[in-house]
C-alpha cells in the first residue's frame, strides 16, 4: 500500500483502537493485521470501514487456519460518469418504450398506426409509465439500500431497445466490494422485492382491462403464447376472464416485471439472486450456480431465449466473489428473508415465457356412405357425415346447402347435441376435434323427375372443405 508514514501509523492506530493486533505484515498489496477476535466483531469491523473509507481504503476481514486477519488496502478508483448521462439513457428509454406501447396499444385496439398521436398517448400511459415504474422501483431500491450501507453507487442506468418491449431494463453501479453478508441479502433483495410490489398492482390494472375472447385471440398466421408464472395464475382467480385471454399492454407492464424479477432472482453469478446464494451458501453458491447454468441450457431447448440469457451468466463469471466480511453470520431474519426470496423465484419464474405459433386452419368432410341417392317427388333423404377440424387452432364453422332449387328444403343436425338449423349451422371445433352431422334433404311434391348436384361445403376462416350430393327424382 503506497502511503505516507503519517498514514500508515494512522491505519496501524484505527485498528488497533478496535482490536488487539497480533502480528503486522504487508499483503494483498497493502497491510494485514492478525487479531484476536472481539465478541463485537462485527460492529467494530463496519466501524473501520467507515473509518477508513473516506481516505480511499478498504477494509476486509477472513478467517482462515484459525487466524483471523483484517486487510487494509487502497480502493481502486473506480470511473465515474455524469448524471447527465443517466438523463439522457432514461429519456431515450421513455421514447423508445412509448413507441413500444403506442404498438401494442395498436394492435389491442385494432385502430390507427404506430406513430398516431393518440396511440402514442395511450402507449405512454398504459405501458411505457407502468413498466419504467416497475424498473425504477427495482433499481431504486437497490440504491437505497446500498447508500444506507454507505457505499458509492450510481443511479440507475436505462437501456433502450426496440419494440414490443422498448428497453433491456436497466441497473446500477456499485462502485466498491460489499461489506457484509447481511449487505448482501439486504441489497440483493431490495430490487426484487421493490420491483413486485409495483408489479402486482400494474398486474391487477392490467387483469382488469383485458378482454376474454376466443375471436380476437385466435386469429390465423404468426400467434404468441405468453407463459404465466404461478403469482399469475393465481391472480386469475381474482379476475376470472372468460374464454382465451388478449393482454392488455397494462397487463404486458406487469408480465414484464415478473420475468425481470424471477430472472435477476436466478442463485448464479452477480445476479440478485447470486448475492444472496452467496450470503447463505458462501464458497458453495458456486455449485448452485453451475446447476442454474445447466437449468438454463436444459430450458433452452423449449425457448433458445434461456440460452442467451446463460452464456451472459457465464460471461459475467458464475461464483461471486466474498464479501469484505465473510466471518460474521447471517441473522434469522436475513435467513427468512432469503427463503422469501427463494419463494418469490418459484412463483415469478417463467419457464417458457413465450411461444409463437402459425396458426394453420384446416377442415374436412368425409362420409361413410354413398353421396348419390334415389328419391321421389314429395320425398326426403338422409345424410350422415363427419366434419372434424384438422388444423392446429380452433375455428367457428359454418356448414351451407348450395345449388338448392326452388321448393326444396334441408336441415343440418349435429348428433352428439341435437343442435339444427333450417339453412345454415354454425358449430365451435376445437384443434383436432370432430362432430357427426346428419342432413336431411326434402323435394318438393312438384319437382320434376331428374338428377340434381348439390354442395355441401363448410368454412371456417380460410380453410374450406366441400362435397358433391347427387339427387335423383324418380
């Protein structure tokens, strides 16, 4: 450590007035001071640190072959950069999440373009001010609770994106090692629980405006299915929504600070829930993190989106590195709040956030028996067939009699429900399901002897699917 003789005398005496020091000597590039263990151990440890770090030191503390050693060397000067730039990455952020939400609200809505004024408005409103909300408050309280530690941080730092979502979400630097265990909880913890304290009500906001309906969801081409973590799930017991749910970008917001939550609470590497893997486990969390990467590469082959998100684990390096204070325990009120932490993983996490599908209608026709029938003038006559729906969405079928003439009268009915109708059927066919139809077809007293081709067709979207019935009058 290059420092002044007055400072080195400085630091010998700041230690010594906490502990009884017994052997000097120059470590880790600074100095190390072997001491005999106080039974108060943490509170003089966190009182030389604050002690020391005004004069651009840092205080550590390990315990190892039974000598426990205080470490003072120089804090590396970390770079620092404006709040102007904070600013302008929040801003930007803003911009690119209305334009975001001005696209989902678009889409929702069914009216007007992107860059329309009102789309615009209600973007900002229902989507980009609940989600950077949800951020901040993640971010925020990372913050707090990092300058109640009194450690050098910065504020947070917005990423933009492109749409649907308009950001990568965002973070905060701290400038210097953690002090404790107990920072480690406290700190790790403060962003998640922040963050799903917002969520939650953006969530039920959300519920409340988003509409249950089979029509507007299933729709033909490219469809995303959006997975819902268990905290959802049970949310929709309050806020019953019949039929298949369309998100409303409110309730998008919401979705979005869950996955964000259940992500940074993985237990790997530097994320929150890493920091305190970290505080409980201690050098073990490092085996934890290892089977979070195997999790992650295993999900992968559902949704390629967890193996991104591993190799960045990976990148950022999967143990995490201790803490200046390594020896003093966690309290019990730190261990219930890591298993907290470890319930709101279970229920935020998402394993397969998000599906697209093309939807792909399909229907046939088929008959059993024979489409040419003798019948007599005055007469009717008996079909029986199958319509089953062979795609992979579930279609509104309409089944219709073309070529009928003048006087003559059918009737469809659907077996199973005794459902008819004297024109037309309209029946609800889930993807792969079937109906046996009968139709009956009567002449009139006064048609004339001869053969007649009538279509027998159904639609449902663009899948389409017909027969040929012939009639003969005799």
């Amino acid at each position: 450590m290059s420092a002044s003789r007055e400072i080195l005398e400085m630091v010998r005496r700041e230690v010594g007035l906490r502990f009884r020091i017994r052997e000097v000597y120059t470590a880790r590039g600074g100095l190390g001071f072997v001491i005999e263990p106080p039974d108060d151990l943490e509170e003089e440890f966190e009182d030389l640190r604050r002690e020391l770090r005004p004069l651009g030191m840092v205080v550590s503390v390990d315990d190892k072959d039974g000598r426990v050693t205080v470490f003072v060397v120089n804090l590396p000067r970390g770079r620092t950069r404006p709040v102007s730039v904070n600013q302008f990455m929040l801003l930007l952020t803003f911009v690119t999440t209305v334009v975001s939400g001005s696209l989902l609200w678009a889409s929702f809505t069914g009216e007007g373009g992107v860059f329309e004024v009102h789309n615009l408005l209600w973007g900002a409103l229902t989507f980009a001010v609940p989600l950077l909300l949800i951020l901040g408050t993640h971010e925020l309280s990372h913050y707090l609770m990092s300058k109640r530690y009194g450690l050098s941080v910065s504020l947070p730092f917005f990423i933009p994106s492109i749409p649907p979502v308009g950001t990568f979400g965002a973070f905060i630097s701290i400038r210097e090692p953690l002090p404790s265990r107990k920072a480690l909880v406290d700190i790790g913890l403060a962003g998640p629980f922040g963050g799903f304290l917002v969520a939650i009500p953006v969530l039920a906001i959300g519920y409340s405006l988003s509409i249950g309906d089979s029509s507007t969801l299933w729709q033909e081409g490219l469809v995303t299915f959006f997975g819902m973590p268990l905290i959802m799930q049970a949310m929709m017991f309050l806020f019953p929504v019949g039929g298949d749910l369309l998100m409303h970008p409110t309730m998008f917001a919401g979705w979005l600070g869950l996955f964000i939550t259940g992500i940074n609470l993985l237990p790997a590497g530097q994320l929150d829930g890493g920091h305190v893997s970290r505080a409980v486990l201690g050098d073990r969390a490092v085996y934890v993190g290892y089977v979070v990467m195997g999790a992650l590469i295993l999900l992968s082959t559902v949704y390629t989106g967890w193996l991104i998100f591993g190799l960045l684990i990976l990148m950022l390096g999967v143990s995490h590195p201790p803490p200046l204070n390594d020896i003093t325990p966690l309290d019990r009120k730190r261990y219930l709040a890591a298993a907290i932490g470890l319930v709101l993983l279970i229920t935020c996490f998402i394993p397969v956030p998000m599906e697209s599908r093309l939807n792909q209608p399909s229907l046939s026709l088929q008959s059993d028996e024979p489409l040419e029938m003798n019948i007599s003038a005055g007469g009717g006559v008996q079909f029986n067939f199958t319509m089953e729906n062979d795609g992979n969405m579930p279609l509104l079928v309409t089944l219709s009699l073309d070529n009928l003439s003048s006087g003559w009268s059918h009737m469809f009915t659907v077996l199973e429900s005794g459902d008819n109708s004297s024109s037309s059927l309209q029946v609800d066919l889930d993807a792969g399901q079937s109906v046996q139809i009968r139709l009956d077809v009567v002449a009139d007293s006064n048609a004339s002897v001869g053969m007649y081709g009538l279509e027998l067709g159904v639609s449902g979207g663009s899948a389409h699917d017909s027969l040929s019935v012939r009639l003969s009058i005799v």
